[in-house]
C-alpha cells in the first residue's frame, strides 16, 4: 500500500476559470522522501491541502494510508502532520504554550513523543518562554515542526518550509528530515528551490496544475535529451540578446554569470559557434560542456509542454 495517492485529481477556482491541479496523478511510498518541486502557483499547496482533507477536489481521489481524503477525514487528520507555508502557530503563545496546544488536540503530551523531537526541540528550548511572534524565521520553523510532530503522524506534509529562510537554516533543515526520515515517517515536501530537489528521494516536477515528470533526481536530469553547453563573455546581458537571434541556438537561458544553451545541430562545432559570437563583437567568450541540472530539466520539460 502506498503512504499517498493521487487518482486524476482537478481542482478549479473562481467558478472553473482558474485550473489550479490539472489532472494529476501520483504515488509516495511509505518511508519515502518525496518532493513536489515547481514555482508559485504552480499548483503544490492546493494539492497539499487536498491530501490534508482541507479542500475537496472537482474530480478525482486522493487517499493518505489508505484512507479516502474526503470520506475518511478524521482518520487522515489523526494520522498526518502539517506544517503549511505560511507560520500558522499563535505568534502570543510561547514557544511552550503552543507545543502544549498541539499536543493536547492529539491528547498527547510533549514528554510522550519527546524522543521524535527532541533534536529539533532542544534548538529552540532556551527560548521556550518567548512568544512565537519574536522567533527569528529559522526558529519559527523549528517550533512549526515539532507542533507537527507532536502526536508523531505516519505521513508527514511540508509545504514550502524553507522559503524565506537562510541558507544555514534550510541545511539544518533538511538534515532533520533525514533523520526524521530513519525513523519511518513518511515525508512529502513541497518547494520552489530546484537544489533542493537533489535532496529528496523522488521528485514530481509540476508546473501550471500538471505533473512534468516523476522520477529520481540523477534520472531526471540523465533523461536530458542533448548536450547542454554554459556560456558567457563580458557583456551577458548584450550575450543573452544575440544567442536567441542566433538560427544555431535551440535554447538560451540566463544561469548567473553564464547562460546554459542548446544547439539545434547535436554535431554542431562549438569553436565555430566561438568565432560567430566573437564577430558579433564579444570579449572573454567562454563556453564549456556541462551536465544538465534539476532546473535545466525543468525548463526544457515546461518549454515542451
């Protein structure tokens, strides 16, 4: 039995003109680390809220352990934690009152799950008198964490918990749901950040309501159908301009200081292609091969849909 299931669910909005979830289906299996990986309003926080049994969808089903997400909502929500993308927790409790709330809703008390969080609760124990609404935004997750442990659930649901997060917080982060992971808990995160998606075991890639692909990272990106080529040269701005003019170029696309591009030529010779943009009055042009990564894939599965 898998933890989740998702059997061509559709949601709409405003009447059905917007289509948030546009005929998706996919599997989680139990234990597993699995990422729902797409920008904003790409559709992950209505499909969240679906499998959490707080929004019904238009067509379709959708199960967490076997249970019905619209017919067997209360025993989905005994056995689910949540922790949604926006700090929900009550910012004029402390970091105590509101462990306490959330464990007394699962008639649990924090000493008797404490083994399952206290890696993460003894990070944010010295300020457990401070109310919520002073934590810093890495501790703020920390206390949305562990309110979502409490009552140790079987499935696990993250939507988007590092956004807004710094960059040593979010490795914190992540290194807990590994260890989380060790212990069973089933784990679906969703998240904008494409290196993030190397941090789980499977990921969906979806984008405007649909899934792209499902499948580990490393066959994901080894699905990457040509060679993949960074360039830049002094002005990547003026770059930029002149490849997608270019009848050679497939594809271009900025990626910091280089712009990632494929030819339409698989044999193409890449010291011509140097000489062409040299002509065209670039300096310092550089351009190397490269493997493909999780975003490469991503924009050239959206570019295909």
């Amino acid at each position: 039995m898998s933890a989740v299931t998702l059997d061509h669910i559709t949601k709409t909005y405003d009447k059905g003109k917007v289509l948030a979830v546009n005929d998706v289906s996919l599997q989680v299996e139990e234990g597993e680390l699995f990422g729902l990986i797409g920008p904003d309003g790409a559709g992950k926080t209505s499909i969240f809220r679906i499998l959490t049994t707080l929004l019904l969808p238009d067509k379709g089903t959708a199960s967490v352990r076997g249970y019905d997400c619209v017919k067997d909502y209360k025993e989905i929500r005994n056995r689910i934690g949540y922790m949604p993308g926006k700090f929900s927790l009550y910012q004029d409790l402390t970091v105590k009152e509101n462990l306490d709330f959330f464990a007394t809703l699962f008639g649990s008390t924090i000493e008797e799950n404490y083994e399952l969080i206290k890696d993460i609760y003894d990070q944010i124990k010295p300020f457990s008198d401070r109310r919520a609404g002073k934590l810093s935004g890495g501790m703020k997750q920390k206390l949305a964490l562990c309110c979502a442990l409490i009552h140790k659930p079987e499935v696990l649901f993250l939507d988007e918990p590092t956004t807004g997060v710094d960059v040593v917080s979010r490795k914190e982060f992540w290194d807990m749901l590994k260890h989380l992971k060790q212990q069973g808990i089933t784990i679906v995160v969703s998240t904008p950040y494409m290196d993030e998606a190397v941090l789980c075991e499977r990921i969906a890639l979806i984008q405007n309501g649909k899934i792209m692909s499902v499948d580990t990272p490393d066959k994901i990106m080894a699905q990457f159908p040509v060679k993949l080529y960074a360039i830049k040269a002094d002005n990547i701005y003026h770059l930029l301009t002149d490849l997608r003019s270019m009848p050679e170029i497939d594809s271009s696309f900025a990626f910091g200081e280089y712009i990632h591009i494929t030819l339409k030529d698989a044999g193409a010779d890449i010291d011509t292609l140097q000489r062409n943009i040299t002509q065209r009055g670039h300096t310092h042009v550089d351009i190397k091969l490269i493997h493909p990564g999780i975003e490469d894939s991503f924009i050239r599965l959206m570019n295909q849909a």
